[in-house]
C-alpha cells in the first residue's frame, strides 16, 4: 500500500507539490495524469525514496519512508521497480547484460540461474533473438521493453512507471501498456505510472489520479474520470484523444459562420 500525505516540494522558490495526498492500496495500479511540467515525475520520485520532501510524508507498507533507517529504506527500494522514461540501459552493456544486471549485483544466484531468469523475462517481453545486441541497435520500443523485463526480473511489490511510452509512435505505446499490463497480472505487483497514453491506459488502471498546478483535482475509477464534469479534467481527456471538447466546438462553431460570411463577401 502507497499513502501519500500533504506533499509539498519547491525548487528555487517555486512550489511544485502543493499538499498532493492520496492512496494506492495493495494490488491496485493508478494511472498519474495532468500536463507536462505540473510534477508528476518530482511526485514519482518522492515516492522512490529518490527526494526528499519539504513537508509531508510517505508511507509504503505503513512505514514512513523519509523516517526510518537507511537500511530499512535500502530493504524497502529492493522491492521497488523503477522505470525511467529513457529506459535507462548501460549503452556498453548488451540487453542480455542490462537485465541481468539487478541479479548480478544484488544476489548470489549463479550464472546458469542468471541466465534461466533473463531468458525467461526476454520471452515475456518479446525479446529473444535480440540478447546479444547493445542498446544503440534497437529500437525505442526494444528498449522500453529491455527495461521494462530489468525492472521486473526481481519481481518486485511495488512498480513505479515514469511514461514509459514517451518517445514512441502510439502503436508502439499501445503495446509497451498491453505488456506492463500482462505482466501486472502475473507478477501482481502494486502500481503508479504516469503516461498521456489516454484513454488506453484507462483499460489497465483501477484508479486514475490528476495532477494540475501541485494538487490533485479529480481522483476515481476511469469510468468516474471519463464522466468527470471538472472542465479541467475534461478538457485534459479530450485534448489527449483528440475528440473535442464542448468549449472548442463552440468556437468552431463561430469560426465556422465567420468563414461563410467572408466567402459570401467575397462572391
């Protein structure tokens, strides 16, 4: 379980958490939106353990993680995943490498153990065949996929996704959600990831949460976000799937009747 408490976090004088609370329970996936910029991935990182906190708090598992001891907080990042929207490989290591990096460093399992392990993460993400290649030889989305399978190879509790669709084409996103979806279920772990992959990631979330200028605004199911009648959130959504949003056909509209009238002038 994730509790986020009265967050707040400035840099040079200007706030960019401004008392964001909210919860993710055990098993549960919530989806972080809200334009770029607005502190999503500052939000992201506290929950990491990666910053710290002004004021506020949070609790995974009950503990505080900005009041306990750095062994506990090292134990507790152990069973975190992390992914970066970069990917985040070692370009000088090949994929086969960069996934088995998590093992090498942090257990004792031997290398035939090693190999089980990667190979098997590498046929859940589609990636046998391309192990011996480095990170500059394949594609965005093979490399999404890369981190995605280092992240989860220790399988852990929590996994936190930082867009991990940036960069890519919207079917390539689409596929990178579908994954982390199919190994959600599998591994069953506990999930926030922020992305503009709208409204695909409403099909693979229990919760959606929106940042807007440090604070949540709207918080629900995805059916209870879609029916939202906030013109914030609305308009978020619908410039997102690109279906229009009420306030901008009315000026189409308008639009519309100005241009008849000078084509009508000008005949």
């Amino acid at each position: 379980m994730i509790v986020v408490e009265n967050l707040h976090k400035s840099f040079d004088n200007a706030e960019v958490l401004k008392g964001v609370s909210f919860r993710v329970e055990r098993g549960e996936t919530l989806a972080l939106i809200g334009r770029s910029g607005y502190g999503k991935s500052v939000l992201l990182k506290h929950i990491a353990g990666l910053i710290q906190p002004d004021d506020g708090r949070v609790l995974v598992d009950d503990k505080d993680i900005f009041h306990i001891r750095e062994k506990e907080l090292l134990a507790l990042r152990n069973r975190m995943g992390f992914l970066f929207q970069s990917g985040a490989l070692f370009d000088s290591m090949t994929i086969f490498e960069n996934i088995a990096f998590p093992l090498n460093e942090k257990t004792n399992l031997n290398k035939k153990e090693i190999k089980e392990k990667v190979f098997y993460e590498l046929e859940q993400v589609g990636l046998l065949g391309s192990e011996d290649k480095y990170p500059s030889q394949v594609s965005g989305g093979m490399v999404k996929r890369a981190s995605l399978a280092r992240a989860l190879i220790e399988k852990p509790g929590i996994m936190l996704f930082d867009e991990p669709t940036t960069g890519l084409d919207p079917l390539t996103g689409h596929s990178i959600l579908r994954l982390i979806n199919s190994r959600r279920q599998m591994v069953n772990f506990t999930g926030i990831i922020i992305t503009h992959q709208i409204p695909q990631v409403f099909d693979i979330v229990d919760k959606i949460a929106m940042l807007h200028k440090g604070v949540i605004i709207a918080m629900g199911t995805p059916d209870e976000i879609k029916a939202s009648e906030d013109p914030t959130v609305s308009q978020f959504i619908s410039c997102e799937t690109g279906e229009p949003f009420k306030e901008f056909e009315k000026e189409s509209d308008i639009v519309r009747r100005v241009r008849r009238m000078k084509e009508v002038h000008i005949k």
